[in-house]
C-alpha cells in the first residue's frame, strides 16, 4: 500500500532536520551512554516488554493495540509491519516526566519524538523506567492527519513483595540515587560511611585501572573499568564503609588479572600491602576458584556452585559486594536487551546461554536470601532478577547450594 503525499513530506522533511538515515551503532551507544552536561540519562527497563504493531492498510493508518495499560518499569517495543515510514511521538504526557521519557528515547530526533523506521519488522523500544504513572499520548507523524494515534497508561508502581522481615520503607526502582544516603538504613556493613574524597579509594581505582588494562566488558567496546566502578558506586550510594568500596572496586582483579608479571600470589600480598587484610579476606570471598583444596580443577557448574556454597562463611562486606556485583551486571544486560533486536545476540556473549545466565542470577539471590542477608540492596536486587527472568522467557527453577 502506497502512503500519502502529505506522510511523504513528513518523512523526508524529519529525516533531513537530523541529518539523514540512522546513526550508526556506535555513535548511538555513545550517545546514550554520554547526555549532555545536565540532561538526564535513559533509565532502563526492569518489567515486561510490551508489542505494539505500526500498521497501514485497506483499513487505515493505526497502532495495535491503540491503547495499552503497564507497569512503571515496563517497556514498549513497537514493530513496523507495513506502510512505513513510521515513528512514535509523545503528544501529551504527564509534566513531571517529560524530562525522563526524552532521555529514554533512543536516538530521539526532537522533542518527544522518536526515530523514523523505514523497514518492515524494524522495532523501536521506549523504557518507561523513572516515569510517572499517568496517561502518555502518542502519534506516529507522517500519519498523524490519518488519525494514527494511541495512549498507553501507566500504572501506579506497587510493591512487588511485602514480608515482616523488611518492613522498613525504601525508595521505588526510579527513586532519584542521589537520595539513597538519605533513606537507606545503616547495616553492620556501613557502621563508617564515605564521606567526600577518599585517597584509599582513589588508589584503588588506579590499581584496578593498572590490571584491568585493555580488558573490556564481554560483548562490547566498554573499558572492564567500568563494572568495578559502578559497583564502588553502588555501594557507596547505600552507605558502604570504605573497606568495602575498596573491597567492590578490587574484586575481579584476583579471578582476572592473573598474568605472567603478576602471579596470584603476588597480586594477593600486593592487596593485603597496599590496601589491608580485611580488604583481601573480602576480595577472596568473592573470588571464583577453579580448584578444590586437593587441587582438583572444578567444571564450569562446579565453580559457580563452590562460589555459592562459600557464600555461607562470607562476612557482611562480601555479600553486599556480591550483591553489587551481580546488580551491575544484571542491570548491564537489561540495558543491552532493551537497545537491540536482536537479543540472541546478546545471551549468546555468554558460555551459560540464556538458561544458564538467567538461573546464575536467581541462584546468587536465592542463596543470598535462603543465608538471611536482609541488606537494603536486596529488593533492588530481587527487582532486577525478576527483570532477567521475564528477559529470559520465564521462571528459573530455584537453587540451593547447602554444604
């Protein structure tokens, strides 16, 4: 079916005021990964994924379905099916959550507008993570004169479990991070907060940036730096002491780092010298092991499960860096599944598949919740590996690593 002049016009006169065509991947990524000095940064979905067919036919221009009722958090996926070009643009949403849905638009060519697909079965998904419940009205633009138009109505976000083991109020998924100190109740774990610059800190990073040197992130471009990183964030931000920021921010140079300059040996003393035996006893906890005591070397399922059986004898600091790490990558993964098509792509960065990393992040929660971890970062946490689960397709059997 041919599209009308008018929709014609529309395309090519938005396809100019932005240059032309689609960025490429990486000028994208870039894009997302860096807003601009004040603007806020997309916030990825952690809830169901929504379709949403952009159709043109006999019987008209529409969206199906036209109206479509989620849960903050969720996301929207919508598929061009025919008549393209096509494109979502936002008409009427509440105030407060306008800034946060513009920063969630992928390669947003305006204000509140979406890019223009031009390919059939090509899609285009919009987290409505951080956004405010309430009524969003959108159009597709080259066929808003032919009444294509729908509303999607976010729901009030409910509690996803309430127990009488954590009673104690804490902040929604969106809630703004840099209110987490405030709210967020002390533990054993941050019995001395950090406060302001910290040089131990500071030599931390240097020292993990010195080891992890030319390490990327699997699947990507990213500097590994980046996930030792965002775990000192995550840590920091409920109020960790610095042992175990320190701790978040070394973790992976043990299991990682091991060269033919640097023995395990050698990076264990260099630790312990430079930073303290609390920081490597933590560090270790974390560590995965490739041998048993008898030097036996472990399977690949053996290792993950010697990892959550030690997880027992592990102190306060290694489990709230357990649980920071394993929120980072989840929240990773999430990420990358909501910018791509293609998700195959993305599970198949990992030897486990889809199965396999989706039950690696349930047993880590399960086993950490089954040892009565009652940290502040475990709702976060079971959030985000509910998130996996729906990603993965389903329910992941639960697991119990008893030794």
């Amino acid at each position: 079916m041919r599209f009308s002049g008018l929709a014609l016009v529309a395309a090519v006169a938005t396809l100019g005021a932005c240059g032309g065509g689609e960025k490429p991947a990486a000028d994208a990524a870039q894009t997302a990964a860096a807003p601009a000095g004040g603007a806020l940064a997309a916030m990825p979905a952690t809830g169901k994924t929504h379709e949403v067919k952009m159709v043109g036919d006999e019987k008209g221009y529409r969206f199906e379905p036209a109206t479509l009722t989620i849960k903050a958090g969720d996301a929207v996926k919508f598929i061009a099916i025919s008549a393209m070009p096509h494109n979502v643009a936002f008409t009427d949403v509440p105030a407060d959550s306008k800034a946060q849905l513009q920063a969630n638009l992928p390669e947003a060519m305006g204000d509140m507008m979406g890019k223009m697909i031009m390919t059939a079965n090509e899609a285009y998904t919009v987290s409505f993570a951080g956004l405010k419940a309430g009524k969003y009205d959108f159009t597709c633009t080259p066929h808003n004169a032919n009444n294509m138009k729908g509303t999607i109505t976010v729901q009030k976000s409910a509690s996803l479990r309430t127990t009488k083991r954590r009673t104690q109020t804490r902040p929604p998924f969106a809630f703004p991070p840099n209110a987490y100190l405030l709210v967020m109740p002390r533990t054993k774990a941050t019995a001395k907060s950090v406060d302001g610059y910290s040089d131990r800190i500071n030599h931390a990073l240097a020292f993990a940036a010195k080891h992890h040197d030319q390490q990327v992130r699997k699947g990507t471009r990213l500097p590994y730096l980046t996930h030792p990183a965002n775990v000192a964030i995550i840590l920091t931000r409920y109020g960790c002491d610095e042992v175990t920021v320190v701790s978040g921010i070394l973790h992976d140079v043990i299991e990682d780092c091991v060269t033919k300059d640097y023995t395990r040996e050698m990076l264990e003393q260099r630790i312990a010298s430079k930073f303290g035996a609390d920081v490597l006893d933590t560090v270790l906890a974390v560590t995965h092991r490739t041998h048993d005591e008898d030097g036996e070397q472990f399977t690949s399922d053996e290792v993950r499960l010697d990892y959550l059986a030690r997880l027992k004898d592990a102190d306060e600091r290694a489990r709230w860096v357990c649980a920071a790490d394993k929120l980072h990558n989840a929240n990773s993964l999430l990420a990358d599944l909501a910018r791509t098509i293609e998700p195959d792509r993305i599970w198949g960065r990992f030897k486990a598949g889809k199965e396999g990393t989706v039950w690696w992040y349930r047993a880590v929660y399960d086993r950490l919740e089954e040892l009565k971890f009652d940290a502040p970062i475990m709702p976060e946490l079971e959030r985000t590996v509910k998130a996996i689960v729906n990603a993965g397709g389903g329910k992941a059997a639960k697991v119990s690593a008893k030794r």
